[in-house]
C-alpha cells in the first residue's frame, strides 16, 4: 500500500496530507506529572529464545562478565573479551548488569509465551501456548500513561513477521490487551513525522479543516454511544475511538535526513524478510531516539523476531539454522532432531548480533543532546531484555537484563550486580521510578506486576 | 484469547431435534436456535476490508495510489476479522484520518474519479449540488440510507469545503471534504448494527446490515449497488431470500479471494512461502517453490469450496494445480511452465491436503520430515482437538535408530515421557506420512529401510482408526464427523467474525453431522450459516 514517490514529493515541502502527532510540546507541561525534574525516556528491547550462558555440566558462560563489580571499558573489553555484553564496552560507564531476576510465574507449557508474556508485565499468564496472554498491563503502558500527555500510547513496534506462532506479545494495555506492534518502519516514521515541515500558516489551516470533520464525528460517535442497550465492549469500543480524537496539531521539530528515508521506503516491501530482521531492528531504534530527541514520545518497546525468533541469522558470513532450533541445539521444534554442531557458539553468535543491535540504539541516543547538555542516552533508561534465560533449558531463572542510560542520574550505572535470585517485577518496579514514577512518598516505587509477587525494588540499581 | 480451541466433544453434540416454522422444507432441519450468541453491533473494518471497501465505494481497480499503511493489529483470535483484534488506538485514529484525507485528495484531483461517485444530473447551484452529490454517494459509503439530519450536517461540511481548498473549485472542494468526513465516520469504519428492540429477545437486523453481514462474508467489502438494491426492496427480510442472494454471490471473483484468505489463515498457508531447506540436499530448492505451493494450496481449496465440493473432498481429491516446479516435485510427466493448470495426481500417493507438497514441506525440518509437527497441526487444524503446549524439554535428547521413525519414537513414543501426547495422538498422524520427504516428495525408502507408515489414531471418544498409510488415514478422517465440525467451526467463525459460544456449538454439530451423512458441499454449509439466525439476527442487549 506504500506509494514511495508519493511520500517522497513531500518530503522537500510541507507534508501536506498527513498525520498529527499531537505530542511535542508536551514539555511544555501538558505531560502528566511524572514527579519532578527532567524527562526520562524509557526503552525496552527485546530478544528471544534465552542468551548463551552457563548451563553447568554442559556449557560454559559466554554472555556476562566474569565478575561483579564496577565495569570498565578495560574490564569489558579486554578481561572479558568474547563475551557477548563486551560488545557494549565503549558505553562501560552507562552500563548497569543485573544478574539474579526470575519471572515469578511458571510457564503455561510454553516457554516462549509464559516468558514473552511475562516479561515486560510481571503477570500471569493465562491460556495455553499460542492462546496465551498476560494478566496485566505491561510496564511500558504504564509508563506511558503517566509520563506522555493524553493520547500518547508507548511506541509498540517489532522486527519480524505479523503472522507466526505467537507473532508478538510484548505490550499490553491491561489484562489480556495485548497491543498491535507496527513492524514497517517507514509507516512507523510517516505517523511520527505528521506535519514536519510544514508552515505555521498551513499548520493553522489544517487544524481548522480537521476540526470541522472532527466535530462532526464527535457528534455522531455521541449519537451511537447514547444508544440504548449498548453492551459493555460496544460502548468501550466506541469510547476509546471518542477519547483518541484531538483537534490540536502540533509540528514536530526533527525529522531524519532524506537518505535515511529513503532507506525505510526501500525496504518497507520487505520488512518482515528474514534478511532484514536486524536491520528493520535498527531503523526501529532510530525511530524511537528521533521520537525521543522530539519530545515526541517517552517509552517505546521494541520486540526482534516473533515469539520463539524463527529468524536465520549469519554468523560468521554463513546463513544459519532457525535461531530457535540454534536455541534447542538440535534440527528441530521440539524434542527431536539431528545435533546441530556448535550450537552454543552459534548460539553465542546471536547474542553478539543483539548486542551489537543494542549497541546501535546506544550509538543512536548518544547522537542527540539532551536539554540538560549531556546525551540522550543519559536521560534514558534503554533496557535489552530476554524473554527466556538460556537455550535449552528455556529456563526463567537468571533473565539477562542489560541496562543502559543513567535515567538522569538515579541509576547507578557501571556496575555488574547480583540481585539476588528475586522475582523481576523488583527489577521493573526500580525502572518505573528511574522513569520518575515513585511512590506518593518520593520513595521508589514498589507494586507494578501480579499483586502475589512480594513488593519491592532493587536498591543496589539506584544512585 | 489468541486462538479458540473447543473441547472435541462439544463438536459432537447430539443433533438438535427441533425445527422452527421459519425453516423452509427442502434443505429441512436447520435447527430452532432459541438462543443465539451475542455479536458485536459496531464490528470495525479490517484495515483489508477498509482498503476493499475504499476500492469498491470509488471504483477504482486497486488502492496502490494511497500511501497510507493503517495501524496493525494484535494477533487475538483465529482470524483477522476477529472483533477481538478490532480495538481502536489513537494511532488507528491517526491512520484513519491521514488516509481519509489522502483518499479524498487523490479522488478529487480526477474529474473522472470525481465523476463516478457523483450523480449525472447535478444541479449547477452549488447547494443544490452538495445536497445531489450527499444524497447520492453518502449511503453509499454509510452502506445504508442516510438518517435524519445527515444529509444536513453533511451539507454543512460541502459547504465549508472551499474555504478549506481555495485553489479548486467549489464543488471538488465540498467534496473533497466530505470524502474526508464520510471516511472518518463510524458510520463508514464499523459495520454499525443500529436496529433495536426494546424488548428483550432477538433483534432482526434490517437489509442492508444483512446485506453488508453478506458482502463482508463473501467479498471482505461492501455491498455492491444490486445487493442494495435487494436489501431496499425488502428481498433480504427472509430466509430464502438471504439464501437466494447468498448463492449468487459465489460467482463474484472476490469471493474466491475471500476464501483463499480464509484458508491461508485457517491453515497458516501463508508459512509455505517463506522456507528454507538444505542445500547439501535440496540444491535446486528456491523460496519460489514454496510460494508455488502455497498458490497451489490456495486454488485447490478454493476449487473445492467453489466448485461444489465438501469437506470429504478436502481429504481425498487427487485434483490438483501445478507448474514445473510442482510437477516435478510430484513426480508428473509432461510439459509444464510457469502457469498453473489443473492435474490429478497418483492416488495411490495423494490423497486430499494432506498428501499436498506445502503442507509437508512447511512441516518438515531442512533436511527431514517432521512427523511430530505433521500430527500436531493435523490434531489442532483438522480435528479440533486441544494439545497441551510443548514442555520445557530436558537438556540433550540424542534420538537412537536408523530411521526417521525410530528416532522420534527413541524420544517421544512409547515407555518415553512423551508417551501420553505423542505415541497415540501425535506421533500416528505423522508417521502416517513418512512416505513424503522434507519436500513432499514421495519415497518407498527411509533410512535404507521400507517406509513403515501404519499405526493406530484415537479420537477423544476412544473411537480407533487404523490405517496402513495417508491414504489410508486421510479416507477415515475424511468420514469423522470431528474432523467436518473442525472446518466447520472455523468456517462460522471466519463468517461470524468471532469466537464462537456454546449455541454456535450446537449449529456446528448440526452441520457437521448433516455434512457426513448427507455429503454437503461447503456452499451448501456456507448457505446454510447465512441463512441461520446467528447470521440474520442479533441479541437484544439484556436478552441473555
């Protein structure tokens, strides 16, 4: 449905015919308070299928430094060289490894999609496999309810085909409302940009127009929700549309350079192609820190690959196996199939190209400055997480959760720690108040996921 | 829930004894449905049945010219017109408004665009014009005729237009905003059922929501002008005229397309196109192969549906559509292109879907067959019945035997853990077809050992069925009437747009048992949904 061209004649003017972010000027103060200080800017990434660490008796760690403690460029990327998280090296100082989180529920028989649907919600889930969902909301919809104005939902986005076995399960609105998450990143930056551009005349003209239509619709959304004998999904269905329409257009002030458009337009036809799946990855993270740079949108969740990452990957110049199969160690889904040699390290391999994909999202918040003066990223929470711990074991213990962004300062970043073996809504409850969500109290925030799981928060993560 | 999984045994209901006046005598029995399920009365569009509708309502041969991608939806229920799927977001607003207003430009910036939604006999007088131009495209759009008070506030919007496009006449500027209008209107972005009672009970719905319940069935798109016709002329008040219009609607091209989605969805298709196989092996494999057998798997189902066939052909036709490549692959001889055209195949080797090369090339690994994911989709897809979710597995299985047999029974079959699922449910159905390999092609030999593909299947109800092959297995499920409830259930979810509740249940057990006794094509099933009350008829909220 893209028509390239199209799009592209409008980039050198006033795009004319196109969407209204209406989120900028939310600095401005129309953001729901969020305690005080500057924004934070969360982000939350995704891999599948667990990371290549230690299986005892069978395989060696590859993905964590050897030791906890402070964390250096030096200690990253010479005394653990090879492991995967080395790849981060350069962002040592902005680096915080948390080692010891677990999902509190078991699976519902599937691995995958007990984890992919834990994992940012702290929820039970419920069905089975493919028919599974999450019991709660996830933490980047509670973010963005309390950090983005009014009709700013979280960016949900994903790098990966749309129909699969549990295609995607990242972003829920609340129980069982899972999200959809856009996978073309150039209709992804063609709603961001909205009116870029344009001038304040024309930009003043459009909402008049807009506002006319709006009306109308207004008034015939009021005219249905007054029906009677409205059933309780009618009438939220058509309250949710009532609520999302807004008159005020607001000109986003960034934009990426045409080069860069052209290449989310060149491969908007193959987003979901197994070839593209990091690089559609790596657009996506783009869009979040232009988003983020504008003000535009404050949390964002980025999944790679769909539930149990079907991808093929190249390592080492060669098109692999099914990452999932790479996962299992052997040529197949379930319990059978022939060995495939070196699975660890192929394994390995696949972490390596997640975190030199992270690191490309870090490279990305490091290019813009903050208002504070130092970088995005210092004012970012950017979290690279795993839906399952390791391979074969599609363990839930020992999640890798790899942090970047000092949150403006309240994480205490360059450090590898132990949390402890402790359930993970304490490790997300920490990133909701280095977002600036605390307690009435100012204390740090403590409740989000299943109310079974033990409050908490990881005190060791703070500043 | 992501996808509906009914408990096999309510698939076989007993059928329901009695029958109301209204069901007329020759195709009889269509049950009393005393009860219906409730339904949504605002069901959106999908965004392909927006861009359907868009392409129909202004004629047009396609919608390439517009740029706009709408916002996905979550993967929630079987398929994507599953009112589950169909929440609204302030990014779904943000699509809608930007592609209405793109439609209305592009529209408008053709006088013949322009010209084929607008009246021949507009008045010259700009008022009298927009009042013309309301009166005739806005019903349509609205799938319905306007209601008090539209026309007007409609009229308003026209009037205003030129102030909001100066550079064009005042005409194409009315229009132009009132394309903008119409297509953010949930009168145009949901399927609204705005009958009412005031009583608690069961709510007719008037023609034309029947008339857009059957073009979003059969054609994923609004009526066209004769099926408004037929519901202004009171045609579709009546069972049999439902029924009437219905079967004529089968002859429409898009209704093949309509059931070609509803089987790439029911049956995952669609993963046929992108696979991948050994190259050691398989040097002359191409990702085009795949995407021949899904177009292959498509026009042989649709063939079935629309040619008059039923659910038993589904299982044991050897009718099939082949280019060169599948020719091949199937062991056929002569001179085949790139086109398709129709075969019989071998039917000592195929037998129905699934003897067909993409259903067994997408269930197999790069170099195997796969017989654990072969019986497992046949289990889900065919027969209905729930499979508990893979278990977390123990570390480093290492599978012992020579053939591809014996080492999925070293793992899975029985005296192994995988006893319970795998050695009667699972493992039978895919051994059954150890005689196609990882590309569907057919062999003799596994392993440097004959094929052993005999084994024993039960059903839920302890019923047995043995068979010595696919062809075998497949002329047995082709007569289970769990396997015809299975298509059936999906069938009236797809048209329903819905998960189904318990009185659905019983509609399926009816038609599936009817379909085995009697041998009903899947039109006479499909026909015999439209003209059910779950498909005429909505509940009053209240009523249940």
């Amino acid at each position: 449905m893209i028509n390239r061209r199209r799009f592209l004649a409008g980039l050198g003017g006033a795009m004319v015919a196109l969407p209204a972010l209406e989120s900028v000027k939310f600095l401005g103060g129309r953001a729901r308070a969020a305690g005080s200080g500057k924004p934070v800017y969360s982000v939350f990434i995704r891999q599948g299928n667990g990371c290549q660490q230690e299986i005892p008796n069978a395989e060696p760690d590859r993905f964590w430094p050897a030791q906890l403690g402070a964390l250096t460029t030096d200690i990253l990327a010479n005394d653990n060289a090879g492991q995967a998280v080395a790849e981060l090296a350069d962002y040592a100082s902005s680096l915080l490894l948390v080692r010891g989180t677990r999902f509190g529920f078991n699976a519902a028989g599937c691995g995958h999609s007990g984890g992919l649907n834990q994992c940012l919600t702290a929820a039970k889930v419920t069905g089975d496999g493919q028919t599974s969902l999450a019991g709660g909301e996830s933490i980047d919809w509670f973010l963005g309810q309390r950090v983005n104005p009014v009709g700013v939902e979280p960016l949900a986005l994903m790098s990966g085909p749309q129909s699969a076995y549990i295609a995607h399960g990242l972003s829920y609105s609340g129980p069982q409302q899972l999200r959809g998450a856009a996978n073309n990143p150039f209709a992804v930056y063609q709603d961001l940009v909205g009116l870029t551009g344009a001038s304040q005349e024309l930009l003043e003209a459009i909402a008049l127009r807009r506002k006319s239509v709006n009306d109308l619709v207004r008034g015939e959304m009021q005219d249905l929700l007054g029906k009677s004998y409205l059933s309780a999904a009618d009438k939220a269905r058509l309250q949710t549309h009532f609520d999302v329409i807004r008159d005020i257009e607001v000109n986003m002030s960034c934009q990426l350079t045409d080069s860069e458009v052209m290449a989310l337009q060149d491969i908007s036809g193959a987003a979901e192609d197994n070839g593209n799946r990091m690089a559609v990855a790596e657009m996506m993270m783009d869009l979040i820190a232009l988003a983020f740079s504008c003000d535009a949108n404050r949390v964002a969740t980025l999944q790679i690959g769909t539930g149990n990452d079907q991808t093929r990957y190249t390592i080492d110049g060669v098109l692999q196996n099914t990452y999932h199969r790479i996962s299992h160690r052997i040529d197949g889904d379930g319990s059978e199939g022939a060995p495939i040699e070196n699975a660890d390290l192929l394994h390995h391999g696949v972490d390596v190209l997640h975190a030199k994909t992270f690191k490309h999202l870090l490279d990305r918040l490091s290019l813009y400055t903050s208002p504070s003066g130092g970088t995005l990223l210092d004012d970012s929470v950017a979290l690279w997480t795993n839906d399952l711990a390791s391979g074969p074991p599609h363990s839930f213990s020992n999640i890798p959760q790899v942090v970047a962004g000092k949150a403006g300062g309240y994480l205490k970043t360059g450090q590898y720690i132990d949390a402890g073996n402790v359930t993970h809504n304490k490790f997300l409850n920490t990133l909701i108040s280095a977002a600036g969500v605390c307690k009435p109290d100012g204390s740090p925030y403590d409740s989000f996921g299943d109310p079974e799981l033990a409050p908490g928060f990881i005190a060791e993560m703070i500043a | 829930m992501r996808r509906l999984t009914w408990i096999a045994s309510l698939c076989v209901l007993a059928p329901i004894a009695a029958c109301n006046g209204e069901v007329t005598g020759g195709r009889g029995q269509a049950g009393d449905e005393s009860t219906i399920a409730d339904s949504a009365r605002f069901p959106r569009l999908t965004n392909s049945q927006w861009q359907s509708t868009v392409r129909d309502l202004f004629y047009l041969d396609d919608v390439a010219a517009i740029s706009t991608e709408l916002q996905p939806d979550p993967p929630l229920g079987r398929f994507d017109n599953n009112i589950a799927r169909l929440a609204f977001s302030a990014a779904h607003w943000r699509g809608f408004q930007r592609a209405a207003e793109e439609v209305a430009e592009f529209i408008t910036s053709s006088p013949a665009l322009v010209a084929a939604i607008s009246p021949s006999d507009e008045p010259a007088e700009l008022e009298a014009a927009g009042r013309a131009f309301i009166e005739h495209f806005a019903p349509r759009a609205f799938r319905r005729p306007l209601q008090a008070g539209e026309l007007d506030s409609y009229l308003a919007i026209f009037l205003e237009g030129a102030s909001h496009y100066p550079g064009t006449s005042e005409s194409d500027a009315g229009k132009r905003l009132v394309i903008e209008a119409l297509l953010q209107s949930p009168h145009f972005l949901y399927r609204v059922e705005d009958s009412e009672s005031a009583k608690p009970g069961l709510v007719s719905l008037d023609g034309f929501e029947v008339a857009s319940r059957l073009s979003y069935a059969f054609w994923n798109s609004m009526p066209s002008d004769e099926l408004f016709a037929a519901a202004s002329d009171g045609s579709l008040d009546t069972q049999d005229g439902v029924r009437e219009w219905a079967a004529t609607m089968f002859e429409d091209p898009r209704t093949e397309k309509q059931f070609d989605s509803f089987h790439v969805q029911a049956f995952q298709l669609d993963e046929y196109a992108d696979l991948d196989k050994s190259a050691e092996l398989f040097p002359n494999w191409r990702r085009e192969i795949g995407e021949a057998m899904l177009r292959e798997s498509e026009m042989f189902l649709s063939s079935e549906v629309l040619g008059g066939g039923g659910i038993k052909e589904l299982l044991t036709s050897t009718k099939s559509f082949v280019n060169a490549d599948l020719a091949a692959l199937y062991g056929l001889e002569g001179d085949f292109g790139s086109d398709f055209v129709e075969v019989e195949l071998d039917p000592t080797q195929r037998s129905g879907m699934l003897t067909r090369l993409g259903f067994l090339t997408r269930n197999a690994t790069l170099t195997q067959s796969d017989p654990i994911h072969r019986g497992v989709f046949v289990n889900l897809n065919l027969i209905c019945r729930p499979l508990s979710a893979v278990p977390n597995l123990p570390d480093n299985l290492m599978p012992v035997g020579d053939t591809n047999r014996e080492r999925v029974n070293s793992l899975t079959g029985p005296g192994t853990c995988g006893e319970g699922c795998h050695a009667t449910l699972i493992n039978p159905i895919g051994f059954s077809l150890e005689h196609y390999d990882a590309l569907g092609q057919y062999r003799e030999e596994e392993g440097g050992q004959p094929v052993n593909s005999a084994d024993v299947y039960t059903f839920e109800s302890g019923e047995q069925l043995a068979f010595d092959d696919a062809i075998g297995l497949s002329a047995q499920l082709a007569s289970s009437v769990e396997v015809h409830a299975c298509y059936i259930q999906q069938l009236l979810e797809y048209l329903l747009g819905r998960d189904l509740e318990a009185q659905d249940m019983e509609l399926v057990a009816q038609y599936a048992q009817e379909s085995v006794d009697q041998g009903l094509s899947i039109r006479e099933i499909i026909l015999r949904v439209v003209e059910s009350k779950s498909f005429r008829y909505r509940v009053a909220q209240g009523a249940n």
